[in-house]
C-alpha cells in the first residue's frame, strides 16, 4: 500500500514538473520587445554586423556564447557574470570571447530603454544575427527570458567538450531534452570559426597511436600545426578549409575524415548520427531531403527554451547581478 502511494506522488510530482516546464515555454514569444524596446532588434542588429564585419572571430564567437550559456543552467546569461568562480571561469568554457560586444549591446539597450531587454535574451539575437552575417539562415528569436541569479563554476561540469564520446554527449543532449538530431545541428555550429591546438593533440599523441578517424592525409598536415610540445594556443579551422561560411561542408569533413576535434569526428561512428549527417550531405546536393539551414534555425530555438522563465531579474550590466 505504500508502495502504490509513493509511486502515486512520484507521478504526481513529474505531472507537475512537465506542466511547468509547458508553462514555461509559453512566455517565450517572438516580438516580446515590440512595445516595450521597439528598436532592440536594430539595435542588436546593428552592433553585430559591425563587430563581426572587422574582427572575423566574433560571428562564432558570438553564436557559441549563446551555446555555452544555454547548456548549463539554461539560458539566463549566467556565463556573463564575472567573479572568482563564475560560471566562465570554468576550465570547461576554455576560449570564449566576445564579451565586450554583448556589454555594448546591453549599454546601448539600456540608454534606449532602461531595465527592459535582458541579458539572456541579448545572447539569442546575437548568436541569430551572428548566423545570418555568417550566410546562414535568417530566423526569428524567440524573447521573454529573464536573468537568472547564480553563476557557478561548478555548473559547467555536463556540458558537452571536444574529448567527450559519442555516448556521453548524446547522454548530454538527452539529459536537456534534445535528440541526437539536434546534436548534429548544434555541432554543425562548427561550421564557422576555429580551434585550439589545446582541443586537438590528444587525438594526435596518444600512447596508442593517432585517432583512427583522421584521415591519413589529414594527419600530417594537424601534427605540423600542432607539433608535440608545441603552442596550445594556435588556432585552427572547426570547418576544414571552409570556417567563415554558414554550409554542410562541416558534414562532408566529418564523412571523409577531416573533422577536427573529437566530438565532432564520432558523430560518424554512430548510426543514429552518421544517418543524420548523410541526409544533410546528399540533400544539400540533390534539393531532396531535409534541409539544414531550416533545421538548424528550428534546433537554435529549442535550445533557447532550456531552463527560461519568469524569474530573475533584468540585470543593469551583464556581467554582475543587480
């Protein structure tokens, strides 16, 4: 009998976490700041292509900002946050900039409407406009979210690294509500912007020999890069060849063995994802299939409703609570 009442109050209790989390996703909308900030989409807008147009890191930079906020306590602008053991300064969060640009944005924002756009939500447009400066698809963000109240190192212990396994990150993916298909979206991000050496000499020096999935030809070419004991910090392209423009070519490096950090190569090994990469391939040639750009855009926005609510604030700078 007891049994059958605890198994009552388990269900009880995920019945109502799922009709908050439904509740949640409701007061995300498009256009949320038409009346209130009617200029903050120009505004965001306009700084971007700006800031991306002479400094050709920022688009991605950008765009994986976005990513790396969502990921870990969902979106609510918490890896903006500075101190001893913020959020960014996690080891796992390694190599991110662009912060000043969101800062600009947000002084800009502020002077045009005090206390209105949040600094979650500047990061969603940000990362949109960075994809469509980039040539990649245009496409409406969804805005409403507040800023959330904690900023912890200790929080970015699951999300996804260039070492992790095909396993671990589908599990990573899983554990917030996303497919495997959104987990070849997402990566297909790496389609713009580069590397560090840092993220890519395990695969090169380990006792056992190279990573297998490297391309023979490709070898040699990542080892003269980043030479044993060499520089960690030289960068190199996500998209072999092809790293400022928005396209499947990331997919076809995958396919052929010229992925460059681990996490994005094993998305080959598995079936699921293989599957899901060949489909964008052969349809990004034929026009038959599913069609990434669109699929891209629709992931970016399922992803932008992790963790988003009505509490928090509406920080006055985006790199330290009210």
């Amino acid at each position: 009998m007891l049994h059958s009442k605890m198994k009552l109050l388990v269900a009880l209790v995920l019945l109502t976490f799922r009709n908050t989390d439904f509740s949640l996703a409701q007061q995300l909308q498009e256009g949320f700041y038409a009346s209130t900030c009617p200029d903050a989409e120009s505004i965001v807008n306009s700084i971007v292509i700006e800031e991306a147009s002479s400094d050709p890191t920022m688009a991605p930079a950008l765009l994986r900002l976005h990513f790396h906020d969502c990921f870990v306590q969902g979106c609510d602008g918490s890896i903006l946050i500075l101190g001893p053991n913020a959020e960014n300064t996690s080891s796992n969060h390694q190599g991110l900039h662009g912060f000043e640009v969101i800062d600009r944005v947000k002084a800009q924002l502020e002077a045009a409407c005090p206390g209105i756009v949040s600094c979650a939500d500047i990061l969603a447009m940000v990362a949109r406009d960075s994809v469509a400066f980039s040539g990649g698809p245009k496409y409406s963000v969804e805005t409403g979210r507040r800023d959330g109240g904690s900023s912890d190192s200790s929080a970015a212990v699951n999300l996804p690294i260039a070492d992790d396994s095909i396993l671990v990150l589908k599990n990573k993916f899983l554990e917030k509500g996303l497919s495997d298909k959104d987990l070849v979206l997402l990566t297909g991000a790496h389609t713009i912007g580069t590397t560090a050496c840092f993220f890519v000499t395990g695969r090169l020096y380990d006792p056992s020999g190279p990573d297998p999935a490297i391309n023979p030809t490709f070898l040699p070419e990542l080892k003269s890069r980043c030479p044993k004991g060499g520089q960690n910090n030289v960068r190199l392209s996500l998209d072999h060849d092809s790293d400022q423009t928005f396209d499947t070519s990331l997919y076809s490096n995958i396919r052929g063995g010229f992925g460059v950090i681990k996490s994005d190569a094993v998305l080959y090994s598995d079936p699921s994802t293989r599957g899901i990469i060949d489909e964008y391939i052969a349809s990004s040639t034929s026009m038959v299939g599913p069609v990434f750009e669109q699929d891209f855009a629709e992931s970016m926005v399922r992803m932008g409703r992790l963790g988003e609510g009505s509490a928090g604030e509406i920080r006055r700078f985006c790199w330290a609570f009210n």
